[in-house]
C-alpha cells in the first residue's frame, strides 16, 4: 500500500514515471509477465484494487501528466501501464470527461482523456466526441476517435 500512498501524496512532479509500471502489476496486462512465486497475493492483490477503484479524477490527471507526448497507449508504454490502472476506477468515464472538459489542464493531458473515453465507450462516445470536438477545437483527438468510431466501430488500443 506504501507505493499507492506515494502515488497520491506526492506531487506529480515529484514523481518518476515508472510508478506507472509498478502500480500496473496490481492489475496486470499482457505485457507483465511473472515468475512462479512472485505473484501478489489474492487477498493483496483485491485490497489493492479496491483502493485503485476509488481514485478520484485528480488521481487520474496524475497518472496522464506522466506520460509522454510521444508515449500515448501503445502496447509496452507507460500509457498501457496508466491504462490498466484507470479501467479499474469506478466512473472512470465521467472523470475522463471532466478532464476533457477543463481547459486549465495540459492540451495533451486533455488529449489522452479523448482517447482513453473513446475507449471505454466505444460507439457510445460518437455523439459527446463530436460535441467535445466542436467545442474544443484545440484538442486533435477528439474528431480522430469520432471518425474511427464511426468507420471501424471501435477503437483499439493495442
């Protein structure tokens, strides 16, 4: 729990991005991988998730002021790591959207709550990705995943 307590006590600046990447292996993705024996225990492992679960919207603000422009969601990236700790988080989507919505933030802060949304929502994000597209000119993203939505239908990450 130390490390969560880390996370959300420190100020971003504070933090080296690898956090990212050990925070990841409570909820794992494909690209961890693990040795016979060093697994985090069930019981751990749920507390840890829980706690995740209720990490508020300036917990997730956090987690994309550390990644790269240039990183993003690509498989193996810090991004993938922010994502699988993000799709735990209970309303994720309207935190995401509040985070689209605040203009005081990072253009690419902003930029990468568009694609995570897209993400979660898949074709159910169509109609407030063109709506936040208009509004929001600024943001490159937003049209982006509209347009995939509604020519491919999803939006894959990885």
């Amino acid at each position: 729990m130390k490390i969560l307590n880390i996370f959300k006590s420190w100020d971003v600046n504070e933090l080296d991005p690898a956090i990212l990447y050990y925070l990841a292996h409570i909820p794992g993705h494909p690209d961890i991988f693990w040795r016979s024996g060093q697994d985090i225990p069930t019981s751990l492992r749920n507390n840890l998730r829980s706690s995740i679960a209720s990490m508020s919207e300036s917990d997730v603000v956090k987690m994309l002021n550390l990644l790269d422009e240039d990183d993003c969601f690509e498989r193996g990236s810090l991004g993938q790591n922010a994502e699988s700790l993000i799709s735990l988080i209970h309303e994720k989507e309207l935190k995401l959207l509040a985070i689209i919505e605040n203009k005081e933030l990072m253009t690419h802060t902003r930029d990468s709550a568009v694609i995570l949304y897209a993400h979660y929502l898949q074709e159910k994000a169509i109609d407030m990705l063109k709506r936040l597209w208009e509004k929001y000119p600024e943001l490159s993203w937003t049209k982006e995943m509209a347009i995939q939505l509604e020519q491919e239908g999803y939006v894959y990450l990885y």
